[in-house]
C-alpha cells in the first residue's frame, strides 16, 4: 500500500473504517510485542532486514501487511500469525 492516508482510500471505497481499525489494532499488538523485546523501531528494522519507515507505518495502521511480511514480523517477535491476528 502506498504511503496514502486511509481517509483516500475511505473515499474511494478501497478501505473502510472496519479495516482501518484492524490494521491499528493488529500495529499496536505488533508495536506492544517489540517494546516487551525491548527493541526500537530502529533494533526491530535491523533484526528483520526491513525499513524503519514501513514499521513505524505498519504500527500506526498507516500500511496494509502482506502475508509474508506478517510472517516474518511474528518470527521475529517469537509469536505466530495466528496469535498476532487472534482476537482482532
């Protein structure tokens, strides 16, 4: 997903507020399992071989997560998708 904020894709009828908040909800769960770390943004980028910028937007519900990403979020974090996603 681009670097586009949510209210476009709202407009357009891309992204409702329903997936909006899923993806704020599944980026706080992903930024509260790197703070337990006791990692930054900067140490977690680093670990998974990603860009800060596309945590720091993953967290913050600003960026749509691909399944291979989720992936390699959750073994980085020493969880699963499954719990990553449980519940939301």
């Amino acid at each position: 997903m681009p670097d586009t904020s949510p209210e476009y894709y709202a407009h357009y009828g891309r992204m409702s507020t329903g997936n909006h908040a899923l993806l704020v909800k599944l980026g706080k769960r992903i930024q509260t399992l790197r703070n337990k770390k006791g990692w930054t943004q900067t140490d977690m980028a680093a670990y998974l071989d990603m860009n800060r910028g596309h945590i720091s937007d993953i967290e913050r519900g600003k960026r749509e997560v691909g399944i291979i990403t989720l992936q390699i979020i959750a073994r980085g974090l020493d969880t699963t998708m499954a719990n990553l996603m449980k519940g939301l």
